[in-house]
C-alpha cells in the first residue's frame, strides 16, 4: 500500500488523520479509494491540489503510478497574493 500524506485542510475529512496508507497503482485509483474513506476529500485533491511522490513534485500527477512503498504527498494550493 502506498503511504499517503495529508496537509491541515485536508485533515478535516479524516478525523486528524495526516499519514493513511491506501491501495491503488495509480495517484488517480489512491484519490479514488480516499473519496470513498473520506466523502469529500477526493475533490479537494482533484481540484488545485499539487502531488509529491517520493519527493518529486508531478504536475499533473494523476496518472503516475505508484508501487506499496511510495510516499504521495498532497499539498493544498497556497491562498493569497
């Protein structure tokens, strides 16, 4: 299972939760089965949201694939100017 992780806003869905491990072979199939856990925060992570794997920022990340031991981090779009 890939190990996902979580910023602040998108804690609000998960009880707190910052690192969830969660079965997919692709970014797109992880945010999938996080909708299902969490209704809501799928489209949080569609929707402006940028995605790390393995320390590597992906534009457009939703098709990369993932293995059991990546690490995804989604970072919620930064608000200001």
């Amino acid at each position: 299972m890939a190990v996902v992780h979580l910023q602040a806003d998108h804690r609000r869905f998960t009880n707190g939760q910052n690192v969830i491990t969660v079965e997919g072979n692709t970014v797109g199939a992880l945010i999938d089965e996080l909708e299902h856990r969490y209704p809501g925060l799928g489209h949080l992570l569609t929707d402006g949201a940028s995605v790390a794997i393995n320390g590597e920022l992906i534009p457009n990340g939703i098709f990369e694939r993932v293995e059991a031991s990546t690490e995804v981090h989604f970072i919620a779009p930064i608000a200001g100017g």
